[in-house]
C-alpha cells in the first residue's frame, strides 16, 4: 500500500528526529536504509516488512531542502562539547539526532540532513 504524501511527512520526521518510524498504515516497523550521502546530497529507502510500502527520498523531496545550511563555527563547538559531556545532541538546522561519530569524521558539511543520517 502507498502512503499519500502526509504520512511520507510524517514518517520522515520521524526517521529525521530518531533514526527510525512506524508504518502509518500497519504500524510496523520500519526498515530505514541510509544512502550514500556525499557532496550535500543524501537518500533514504525506507520499506514496510508488512504492507510492502517501499518509499525514497532525497534532498531534492525534502520539504527542508531550500532551508538547509552548514552549521556555524559556534554550533559546531557546542555540538562537540555536548558529545564528549555525553549528552545527546541534535543538528541546530533541522533537529535531527547526530551521533559522536559524526562528529568525529568532521561532520556538519552541511548540516544534518546535508550529508550525515542519525545514526
Ligand atoms: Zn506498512
């Protein structure tokens, strides 16, 4: 079954803010595949176990597109400081859950959705 553009929304906010997300339709769990992401651009598979809804986005779908940025020097630092005091921390552009790793590989090319998933 395809969702309709809503529950796309919906899903993605939740993939953006967790690093996973539920069926809209079944309530499943989904399984989210994180693309190579290089260059500002990223894409996310996401498929449903139950009802087959097998969903792609890019850069190009993502309602935020036009609004996204690099983090600022001063962000960057707070980011990092929250990761080594071991407090979970967020991108400051779109709210998404980053990782230390992340930031160990010098992350924050272009934000959150620019070129890191959450996990
Ligand atoms: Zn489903």
């Amino acid at each position: 079954m395809a969702w309709d553009r809503s529950q796309r929304d919906v899903v993605f906010a939740a993939v953006w803010a967790s690093g996973d997300a539920i069926c809209p339709s079944d309530l499943s769990a989904l399984r989210v595949r994180w693309g190579p992401a290089m260059g500002g651009s990223y894409s996310i598979a996401i498929h449903c176990p139950t009802c087959g809804a097998d969903v792609r986005m890019g850069r190009a779908d993502d309602p935020l597109g036009g609004s996204l940025r690099r983090w600022t020097d001063a962000e960057r630092k707070r980011l990092v400081e929250g990761a080594r005091a071991d407090v979970p921390v967020t991108c400051p552009v779109d709210g998404a859950a980053i990782g230390p790793q992340v930031l160990a590989a010098g992350g924050g090319a272009g934000g959150g959705r620019g070129a890191w998933g959450p996990r």
